[in-house]
C-alpha cells in the first residue's frame, strides 16, 4: 500500500459516481436460473465505479474500449478451471461468441451478467463432474499399464469434447490413486519384490481419501457465493490491466487492513477445516481464548452463540463464514460449543470476551549472532522485516520497530547489522522512506511518476542516524516493491551491500486503496465498503533506474531455488514495461559511512572462493540440480511398479540430501533473540494466562543457543560482514577469509 489518493481524483470519482448512480431506481437483477448465484443491485454500482475508477486513475489511462473482450474471457475462464477439467473448447467458444460482442457495454453499465452466466455453468458442470469421478472411483482400476500421465496443465489446451475430456479425467483419478497408494507403500517394494498381501485393502482406503477430496472440491464449490463470484470477475478486469491492480470485496477489504495493520478484534485462535470440523490450530500469545485457560489447540469448535444468543451448529459450515461468527466488536461476548481434545466424550461451553489481537508474529524481530573464537568474536545482528506494516493511528510501525530493534542490539555492541528481506514483499511506501533513512543522514530515496506524467522525488530530510555503521541487505525474488525501494536506495547511495538472489523480484509500481464512494441510497445501509487498489504511480531509484521487471540487483549473488521458480515481475501478465528517467543530482554527506568499490570487489571475490569450496555450497549446488530435475518431469508413468522404483530412487537422493543438510548444522553461529517490547509483554500476559513464573518483560539477558539447521544464505551474509569488519579494521584477510568456516 502507498501514498494517499490524490484528493483531486477523490472528489472527481465522487462526482462521477453520484452522476451516475444517485437514482432512486437500481434495477432488477438478471434472471439466472433457480438456485443460480446472481448479482446485486449494490454489486451493480460497484462494477460501472469500478470501470470509470480504472479509466481515471490507472497509471496507463487505458479506456474500457480497448479491453479485448477474447482475452479477458480466455483469462476468467483459465481463473475458474486452471486445470481445464471442466469446460471444453466448444464452450469456451460458446461464452466468447455469446459475450464478447457486448461485453465492453456490459461492463459500462456495471451489468455482471456474464460473469455469474459462466460461473453458473461452471458451476453444474464441476458439480457433475465430480460426482461421475466419485462413481468412476468405484471401477476396477488396475496400475500395471503403459500409459502415463501429464501433470503440466499451464499450456495445455481445453479439450476438444466430452469424449477428450472423460480420457482425461480417467487418467487423473488413476495417477491421483496411484499417489494415495504410493504414499501407504514402503518404497522397498520393487518390481524385484513382493507386493504387500494387502494392496487390495490399501488401495481401497485409498479409495476412500480420494472420494472424500472430491467430495471437499464439490462442496467447496457449492459454497461459493455471490461476492465471490463478483470480486472473481471484476478482479480479472484490473488485472487486465496490471497485474498488482485488483477490486476488493467487503470481506476481502476487511483482510487486508487487518494484514496491514497486524491486528483485528477476536478471541485470538488460528483455525483449520478438517474434514468439516472447524479446529483450533493455535492460541495466539496473550490473547483471549489462550487467556481463558479452556481451550487448546486440536479442540473442535461444534456451535458458536452471540453473547446470550441462539447457539448456530458449524460443523461442515465454510471456515470464512465460521471466522465471521466469532469475530465481533471489542468487549462483546462469544459463546463457544467445544469438545475438548482432552475429554472428546464430553462438550463443554467457553464464554470469551473479544479483544483488540496483536500479531505479533508478523512484526520485525532480531538475532544476536556470535562469530569467532572468544580473542576474535565479533557480535553481528540480524533484522528479519517481513512487510512494510503501519497504521494510521497508534498501531505498530515497521520504521519505529526496526530503529527499537537496532538500539537494542546497539546496546549489545554489535559490529554489524543484516537487514533480512527475503521474504519482505513491500508494504506502504511512506514506510520504506522512512525506514531508508535510518541509515543514511539525508538524501533521496525514491523517485515516484505519477498518471499524469510529473514525477516527485521523496526524501529522508531527517539527519538522525539509527546505525552508521557496516550494512548488509540480504533480498531474494520475494522481495518486492517497498523492500526494493530501500534495497535500491541504499544500493545508490553506497549505504549498503546486497547479497542474495541474483536480482529481487522486479515490482516498480505503486497502488493505492481507493475505497468505494456510496451514493445516499446505500450508505445509509452500511458503513462498510468496497475498494480497488489500482496502480497509479511507478517508482524509479535515485538513480534514475525503473527497478521494475530488472528488479534490484545483489552485488554479491548466492545461488538459489528461486532462479528457476516463475516467482519473478517478468513472469506475470499484463506487467508494465521497465524504463528510467533522469537520475537525482544530489551529493553525499562526507561524514556519511560509504562502501569503498574495492572493499566491495574484495568481500565478493572472498565469498565466491567460500562458495565454490564449501561444502555446503556443494550441497546447495547439489540440491538445485535435484529440485531443477523433479521440476521439468512433467510426464509420470501410471504403473505402480515404475512408479515404486521412481519412488525408490527419488527416497534414497531425498535421504542423501537431508542427511548432508542436517550435518552442515554444526557450522551455524550461535544465536540469541532480541525481541520487541511488544513482543515482550505479550509473552509476559501469555504466561500469567497460563499460570506460569515469568521474567519481567524488561529483562533483557542474552544466552546464545545453537540453531537446528543451517540457513546458508543469511550465514554467508554473515561472513561477509565479519570480512567486511575485518577491512574496516585493517586486518589482513587471507583468500579463505578470517572466518571460521
């Protein structure tokens, strides 16, 4: 999320809306069929806001007109059957002949009919569909046959009739039998071995597990509703036009501000489907159902009553709509039907009073980590940011945590600091300036064009330093948008050193939350609306540089998974195309801590000699390899004793490589926590909740522990920087660095 909407394009979408929609006749829904899902008259407003939205405010200034109406159903369709098993070319034609001539009018008048028309059908033929593979189930299928099966759908085409399509469907139940099967088969049995006596019997249970997911798929798509259908087909209108544009339903507005702020108003439980009965995952510390000391995870939640209220019976009810139950306002009471883990026999009543739930699992946290013998320790600290979060109001920051972080593990006499973004996929915008300028003394950090062509420099004026000193941003082809922005920014201004993937993912735009203007005849209903983030601005680095599709590029690279996954900018549709414009002319402070390039050239030819000697990068090279391999197999055999040799095969290569991993543990540096005070003080509530002796939450004694497994790419981060600290001291640094390895 970003800047605020600029208020000139508000108040003209408001306009356009009340011109358009403040009439006192809304109109009559199409009639679809009985029982069909169809469209409200509001969904109806929020389709033609929506359009005129898009028109306006996109950073393209594309017209509804130039929509291609076959692309856009081709897209709607593939979002509905990714897999093609339901639809067949004839009806594919059959909705492009029937919609596209109209379809931009359609869209004009906010009329949905298409979209609920296609889904409908979609619909019964899934519904039908699953119920034919639920009785083929019951055939004889035998796995000693020739045939195999092809699991990559991505460009595959519809099939051409109904014929094509049952020989489809045939060969998935069998490969999706023949995985069940494999998975109860010990992977010793060979075509030189004897099957196990009772293969009939497991495959019979396995049977059963098959049914019971087709079964799950089928009832999953029953319980599809309106807004679904709604927020499905006007979410493939945005992404027409971008990918990271998209129209937020109420509901789905509701997530989304809880993700961004880290908090909501509940009884503070993770909850899980399983198989209809809604289960308690996890207590969230310090929250109320954790502080009722009655309940605990694997309970199953049975019914759910409002304060004094009628209980309602959830068993095989949708987990959303369940959530929706027992989320309420602040200070109101839940009731709560459980049978309890520990006593099934018996169900019990829980009553708990909804409070304001902290996650703060999602928040920045910090370690310790402890390099060297005890004459050459060096302490270097490491911040793991997972979003750019922030609130309006008083609710957690990402800048404020992460400067309360780096004060403590300054207070710890670290000698350098690793900012962890790999899995850091942005945020708001105002957050990345503001924590960019933790690390530098002022300057520019982002250069932001707008819709209308102008573009606005955004710079960190505040000259106060959190840390000045050696920095390390460690990125993969997760980190996106925010994260590149400050990756960028430090990057040009020599700040920092990135180390990671070889770029991260390339997202240089920028979106802003638009919500719904209501005309009078609706807002009086509710309070809460709908919105659409549209992309309405890109992003360029100080530089000059786009860092959108080229992404950030690491100066140090490690290899990785990543650099084979479609995970990137470039791999997405309709993306917006890289460019640059002029660079900021500005000078660096003197007094401001810069990388020297041959410090830089130095540390990276350091740490390509580790990582072409090391053993754990043999193993990570290794791993690669194997996973690239796994990954262009697209075609398995459906014979089951092929297929338990595969298996065989595949064990003993999975086994090799654990066991390798699992003994590169010893390697890894001694860590120790450093938490937030909110964090602190949660832990604190949570073990007075349960009863147990506690630690002031303002104690602050470090103890280092060994971790279980070695993360190779922050490890040799942490290399680098003690390389980095053992130039800056003017040690003498031999090809295999002063570091233990």
């Amino acid at each position: 999320m970003n800047p605020p909407y600029p208020i000139i394009l508000i108040k003209r979408l408001a306009l356009l809306f009340c011109l358009l929609f403040c009439s006192p006749c809304f109109g009559e829904t199409e009639s679809i069929g009985s029982g069909d899902l169809e469209p409200t008259p509001l969904m109806k407003h929020e389709a033609r806001w929506l359009v005129q939205a898009l028109q306006q405010a996109h950073f393209n200034k594309v017209p509804i007109d130039k929509l291609e109406p076959t692309k856009f159903l081709a897209s709607f369709l593939e979002r509905l059957d990714k897999q093609k098993l339901y639809f067949t070319q004839n009806e594919v034609e059959k909705f492009d002949n029937s919609f596209s001539p109209t379809l931009i009018t359609f869209f004009k008048q906010g009329n949905l009919f298409p979209g609920y028309e296609i889904y409908n059908e979609y619909k019964k033929r899934a519904v039908n569909r699953l119920d034919w593979a639920i009785s083929y189930l019951d055939t004889n299928m035998t796995f000693d046959t020739n045939q195999s099966f092809n699991t990559d759908r991505e460009n595959a085409l519809w099939s051409a009739n109904e014929s094509e399509l049952d020989d489809h469907w045939i060969k998935l139940i069998s490969f999706e039998l023949l995985n069940q099967t494999l998975q109860q088969l010990d992977a010793n049995f060979s075509d030189k071995t004897p099957l196990p006596e009772n293969l009939s019997e497991i495959t019979n249970n396995s049977r059963d597990e098959i049914r019971k997911r087709y079964e799950r798929w089928k009832k999953n798509i029953q319980e599809f509703e309106s807004s679904d259908v709604q927020e499905l087909y006007l979410s493939t209108l945005t992404q027409m036009f971008d990918p990271h544009t998209t129209f937020m339903n109420i509901k789905e507005k509701e997530r989304f501000d809880q993700q961004m702020n880290n908090e909501f108003v509940g009884i503070g439980a993770v909850l899980r489907d399983e198989d209809g009965f809604c289960t308690i995952k996890e207590l969230l510390p310090g929250g109320p159902a954790e502080g009722s000391r009655e309940l605990e995870p694997d309970d199953i939640i049975l019914k759910v009553a409002q304060a004094d209220g009628d209980f309602v019976d959830v068993v095989n009810m949708k987990l959303t709509k369940i959530v929706e139950l027992i989320k309420g306002p602040k200070d109101t009471l839940v009731r709560l039907e459980i049978k309890p883990i520990q006593d099934p026999s018996n169900s019990k009543i829980v009553r708990i009073i909804r409070d304001k739930i902290k996650l703060t699992a999602n928040l920045a946290s910090a370690t310790l980590h402890k390099t060297g013998d005890d004459d050459k320790t060096k302490l270097i600290g490491v911040i793991d940011l997972p979003s750019f979060y922030g609130s309006s109001g008083n609710g957690p920051k990402a800048t404020d945590d992460v400067e309360e972080l780096i004060k403590a593990l300054k207070d710890l006499t670290v000698q350098g600091l690793i900012l962890d973004l790999r899995k850091n996929g942005g945020g708001y915008l105002s957050e990345a300036v503001n924590l960019a300028g933790l690390f530098i003394s002022r300057g520019p950090v982002v250069q932001v064009k707008s819709t209308d062509g102008k573009i606005r420099k955004k710079f960190d004026f505040n000259p106060k330093l959190a840390w000045d000193g050696p920095l390390i941003i460690l990125v993969s082809r997760y980190s996106a948008s925010a994260s590149e922005i400050v990756a960028g920014a430090l990057k040009n201004h020599k700040r920092a050193i990135i180390v990671g993937d070889e770029s991260t993912h390339g997202k240089g735009t920028v979106q802003s939350l638009i919500p719904m203007k209501l005309p009078l005849n609706f807002a009086a209903i509710s309070k809460k609306r709908s919105a659409a983030k549209i992309t309405i601005q890109k992003y360029y680095l100080p530089s000059g540089d786009s860092t959108q599709i080229g992404g950030v590029k690491s100066d140090i690279s490690i290899d990785t998974i990543n650099t084979f996954l479609p995970i990137g900018e470039s791999d997405l549709d309709n993306a917006l195309e890289w460019d640059r414009i002029p660079a900021v002319n500005f000078r660096r402070p003197d007094e401001e801590f810069l990388y020297a390039l041959d410090d830089l050239a130095k540390l990276k030819e350091l740490s390509e000699t580790r990582q072409n000697t090391l053993s754990e990068f043999t193993y990570l090279k290794e791993n690669i390899s194997w996973f690239k391999k796994k990954r262009e197999t697209k075609t398995l055999s459906l014979n089951l004793l092929n297929r338990l040799s595969q298996k065989k095969t595949d064990l003993e290569a999975s086994k090799a490589l654990t066991k390798t991993f699992e003994s590169l543990a010893e390697k890894a540096y001694p860590f120790s926590e450093v938490k937030l005070r909110i964090v602190k003080e949660q832990v604190l509530k949570s073990q007075q909740a349960r009863g147990e002796e506690s630690a002031s939450s303002d104690d602050d004694g470090i103890s280092f522990e060994n971790p279980n497994e070695l993360d190779i790419r922050l490890h040799e981060s942490v290399r680098i920087m003690v390389d980095w600290i053992d130039i800056l001291e003017g040690g003498q640094l031999s090809q295999k660095s002063s570091v233990p390895l």
